[in-house]
C-alpha cells in the first residue's frame, strides 16, 4: 500500500503540472480562439530567465521564480499584442501554424538568451529539497508543493471566473465576443488578461517541473535540444480536449486521470508497465470519444463549440 501511495502522490503531482497548462490552453482558446502550441514556449522563456536572474543574483530562488513566472506572462502578452490579435477569429488552420511559428520563435529567443552556455545546464530548484515520510509514504517536498500549488490555483482561479466581474467579462467574451463588445466589454483587453493567465501557468507549471526533473540537485536544461520541450503539451491538450477546450473543469479532470494512470500503471506487470504513457494516452482518447465535454459544459458553451 505505501509503494501505491508514493507512486499515487508522484502521479498527483505530475496531474498538477497537466492541469496548469491545461487550464491555460483552455482559457486562451475560449477567449480567442487561438489554439495555442506555443503556449510550451512562453513557460520556457520563464524558465530562462529563472536561470539567468539566479547565476546573477543572490536573491531566493522562489523569488527569482517569480520573475520568471513575470516573463512568461510577459511573452504571452506581446505575442498576442503583435500577433494573435491581428488573425481573424475562426481561421483555425492560419491561427495553428503561426502558434507553431511564434513557439519556434520563442525557442530561438531562448537560445540566443543562453548563449556562452554549453551542453546542459543544472537549474537550482525552486522548491525545498528533501524527503518526508508521509503516512508511511516516503514523498518529497516538491511534489507535496505542486499538489498544493495546483490545486490552490484551481480553488482560486475556477471561483473567480465564476464570480468576480472580471471572470463573467472574460466568461461573455469567450461565448460571444461580438454581444459583449456590445454590451460594452472591451473584448481586446481582456483577450490580453486570458493571455497574461495563460502564459502565466505556462511558466509556473514549468518552473515546478524542470528544476526538479534531476532530484535533489535541481534540473537539466538542454541549450541545443530545447524545442523537445513543446511534448509537455501533448497531455496537456489531451485533458483540454476532453471537455473540448472549453471547459476548465473537464480539462482538470482529464489532467488527474492521465496523470494518475500514468503513474499507477508502473505497478502493473510487463508489458503494461512498460507501455502505461500509451494506455494513458488510450484513456484520454476513450474519453474523447465518449464526448465527455457534455458531462461539464454549459449549453451556452455546447453551443460555442459547435459553432
């Protein structure tokens, strides 16, 4: 039982990951209807920075996280200033290719930022190191913090949408952006602030998951393979599109079953064990195919997407 739970706590943790980025491709599409596959390299750009500010500065690494976070927020905005508010909403296959583009561009600026650095690159954590026993379960403290970090996020951000003013402003312009435009909603601002969102997680999401990738020592960034980077996405989009990009609640549920089964599907026997990214994968497509976006979208959002 304590193996099943430790294995259930590092499943968890990588569905708080899942769900960060989901949450923000979700809120991006819904509001501009962007799908957005650079959404890997804003977060990336925010790691970048993280390392940079931390070689030169003595500043706490959580605080230098956070203006890595402000980075990612930053590269979201202009990208949609100079960018994606120059496309006509609804040309899906234009829109898609130049997120591939703008991604590819981020990439670059990335390099270019670490330049004189070579191979591989150790990034101080930014959260303690360490191990507890939990339970009865040995867990670390990163992974307890992005548990708590994912789900304070989710307990924040899904309530807010729901009841602050500006939540209901973003909510009418992802259903009918002309309506509330009309009804006085500036619909370009708040395409900015689902953006500055978005991009936001992107970078927090990420800054909880490569500083950690190599242990107690902190992560790896590779300088010349940094484009790899962009298959985080992958399950991203898959918990997205469960409730077909338009529901924050359904891409929530869809990142903690393709984090736990991913995870939980090491404790089976070979040949699953060895194959659980793909029977993860499987799940998520089951669910798609069960068109499961009916179980958590409203009618008006049905009806959006139809659209």
């Amino acid at each position: 039982m304590s193996v099943f739970l430790q294995v259930a706590v590092i499943g968890l943790a990588k569905s708080g990951i899942i769900a960060m980025l989901a949450i923000g491709i979700v809120l991006i599409y819904r509001t501009t209807g962007v799908v957005n596959l650079a959404h890997w390299a804003m977060g990336l750009l925010g790691v970048v920075v993280y390392v940079l500010v931390s070689q030169s500065t003595p500043l706490p690494n959580a605080l230098v996280a956070v203006v890595g976070i402000a980075a990612a927020v930053g590269a979201g905005l202009v990208s949609q200033r100079l960018v994606f508010s120059r496309l006509r909403r609804g040309d899906g296959v234009t829109m898609i290719l130049i997120a591939l583009g703008v991604g590819a561009f981020l990439a670059a600026v990335a390099q270019m930022l670490l330049r004189g650095q070579r191979g591989e690159i150790l990034v101080e954590p930014t959260l303690p190191t360490g191990q507890l026993v939990l339970a009865g379960t040995v867990t670390t403290y990163a992974e307890l913090i992005t548990i708590a970090v994912a789900i304070g996020t989710a307990a924040v951000l899904l309530p807010w949408l729901q009841r602050s003013r500006t939540g209901r402003a973003l909510r009418a312009v992802a259903q009918n952006r002309e309506a509330a435009e009309l009804a006085g909603i500036d619909a370009t601002r708040y395409a900015e602030l689902a953006w500055m969102i978005g991009s936001g997680l992107a970078g927090a999401a990420l800054l909880l998951l490569i500083p950690h990738s190599a242990g107690e020592r902190g992560g790896v960034l590779s300088v010349v393979h940094l484009v790899p980077l962009g298959s985080l996405l992958i399950p991203a989009f898959g918990a997205a599109l469960v409730g077909g990009m338009i529901s924050l609640n359904a891409a929530l549920a869809g990142s903690l079953i393709f984090g736990l089964v991913q995870e939980v599907l090491i404790l089976a026997p070979a040949p699953i064990a060895d194959e659980r990214d793909i029977l993860a994968y499987v799940v998520i497509t089951v669910l798609l195919l069960l068109r499961t976006e009916r179980f958590f979208a409203t009618n008006a959002e049905l009806e959006a997407l139809r659209a």
